[in-house]
C-alpha cells in the first residue's frame, strides 16, 4: 500500500489533520492519515512520532498538493514556494486586497466605469511580522 501513497503533509494535531483530509475528501481524494490514532489517544506522543501524517494516492498527490495550498493560511507562489517578505524575510503573508473602505471601493467601482479597471492594484501582499505591504 505504501508505494501507492504519497505524504502530503503532516500535522501536529489530529483535529489540523481532519480539517485538511475532510476538505481532500470533499473533492474525491482518498485520504490516509496514519498515526492519528496514537496521537488521539496521546497528544503528547505527536512530537515524537513526527504528526499525524496524511497521504494520498500518488495519481491524486498534485492535486491534494493544490487543494490544500487553496486553504494554507499563508501565501505560496506559483512553484507552492511560501512568499517572502521583501523587507524582513518573514513568511508569514497574507493575501489582501487594497479595497480597505468604502471609498477606495466607490474609486474602484468609479474607474471600472471608465474602464481603467486596476487589476494591478486589486491584490497585495501583507507581511504579518512587520506589516510591510507589497505586490
Ligand atoms: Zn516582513
């Protein structure tokens, strides 16, 4: 069975790992969480067994891969490389929008109209560490 799966992640905590499986599952992928009973039945052993450690079928791996890259609280370019703050290094960065308030929004909605539509300016980059934002 082994050489039919492929890790895809692991996980510190069983409810983190059922999270992601379940959302795997919604989609059509078969999911193999191996550890999680040890690590249910002693959270404390989660450390030493190295995580609940999920696994799909190879054919289903890139897919898994990006399904839960969709879900990752940070951000991953397009080589699933998590981006870096420019400034500090850091990351941890959130995708966010320059649409801050109803004004900016009524400018955006305003240029749409003239067809100056700022789709380079429609999503940034926020580090959490130092809160430096960029494109
Ligand atoms: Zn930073």
């Amino acid at each position: 069975m082994e050489e039919n799966f492929k890790l895809v992640k692991s996980y510190q905590y069983s409810s983190e790992a059922k999270i992601f499986s379940s959302k795997l599952e919604s989609e059509g992928i078969r999911v193999y969480l191996r550890d999680i009973h040890i690590i249910d039945s002693n959270p404390h052993l989660s450390t030493a067994v190295g995580g609940v450690k999920l696994f799909v079928e190879s054919k289903d791996f890139e897919k898994a891969q990006k399904s839960l890259s969709e879900i990752s609280p940070y951000s991953l370019d397009e080589n699933n490389e998590p981006i870096k703050c420019p400034k500090c290094k850091a990351e941890a960065i959130e995708m966010t929008t320059s649409i801050k308030d109803l004004k900016t929004l009524f400018a955006f909605i305003f240029s749409l109209f003239f067809v100056l539509i700022p789709f380079y300016s429609k999503y940034r980059y926020k580090c959490n560490i130092c809160k430096f934002e960029f494109n």
